[in-house]
C-alpha cells in the first residue's frame, strides 16, 4: 500500500500539489540519503512556496537543528516557523511561543501561546498558564494560571496535571484540597 501512496504522491507533486509535494518529501526523506534527502527538501520548498503551512514547518525543523543537507540558521528557521503559524498550524505557532519565551520576548510568546490555543493546541493552554505563573509578560497572577493549568489538565496536558497537583496541594492560586 505505500507503494501505492508514494505513486499517487508523485502524481500529485508533477501537478504541483503542496499538499502531495510535502507528502512525496515526508515519505522520500532519507538523512542518510544526501540526493534523497535534497530531493525531498526541494519537494517541501515548492510546497512551503506555494502556502502549505505543513512544508514550511518542516523546513523550519530542519534549519532550528540543521541536517547533513541543509546548515543550521535559526533567523531562517524561525522566518519559516512563523509562515507556518501565519498559516494557520498550531504546532508551529506554540514552537514559536517557546522560542520566543526563550529569548526573553514573553509578549510574543503570549501572542504565539494564544494562536496556537486558538486553533486548538492544548499546550499552549498550559504554556499560558505557565507565563501567568511565573509573571513572565503579564501580570503575576496565580489564580489565572490555576485556571489555565486546570483547563489543560482537563484536556490531558500530563505537565498541566502535575502542576494543577501542587497548586492544590500547596493551595497556590485556588483553595488547599488533598482531595482534589
């Protein structure tokens, strides 16, 4: 069957298909392959070129770390993360929030965090919350971030859960309950 995949993939990307250009590359991509792997990346490029948010995020994973084929650039990487955040993906615009709360620019992140919640990232959620925690970018308050921390717990968000446990535990933004 991936045969079969990988063929109507090709179809697509010959009739220039982001959509099939990024699956084509996804599945052709090889490390260890340098004329695989530059064929796969110059799939992805004409998918990102074309707005397929997918294409310009991989791109923008691979110039963050760099690969055999392609040199690190992390102005590049994150001019590609950010066309993919325009473009409406949420694992791009929470990978921007990080960076952003990496580099000190909590508003940005808050902004990053926010559209990545938007179009649904769970979490960012947490992330959010996190900021709230700590007062980085707004305004410390630890009854927000309990909320936020409670939502992405409520979603499944592992991290949101353990500290939803402390604030409880420790009665940090929300009443003292062992029970809870």
């Amino acid at each position: 069957k991936l045969l079969k995949v990988a063929e109507e993939c090709r179809l697509g990307a010959q009739h220039e298909q982001p959509q099939a250009q990024y699956l084509l590359a996804t599945l052709e991509y090889d490390e260890s392959d340098n004329e695989a792997a530059n064929t796969a990346i110059e799939l992805y490029r004409k998918s990102a070129a074309a707005g397929y948010a997918e294409a310009s995020y991989q791109l923008g994973l691979f110039r963050y770390e760099g690969t055999p084929t392609m040199a690190k650039n992390r102005d590049l990487s994150k001019d590609l993360l950010a066309e993919a955040c325009e473009g409406k993906l949420a694992d791009a615009c929470l990978l921007m929030g990080d960076l952003s709360e990496l580099s000190q620019a909590y508003t940005d992140a808050m902004k990053y965090y926010e559209q990545a919640r938007e179009l649904g990232s769970r979490e960012a959620i947490y992330s959010i919350g996190s900021l709230y925690e700590l007062g980085l970018g707004v305004a410390k308050n630890k009854e927000t971030a309990a909320k936020y921390y409670e939502d992405a717990a409520m979603l499944g968000v592992n991290v949101a859960q353990y500290h939803l446990f402390w604030f409880y535990y420790k009665g940090i933004g929300v009443k003292r309950s062992y029970k809870q």
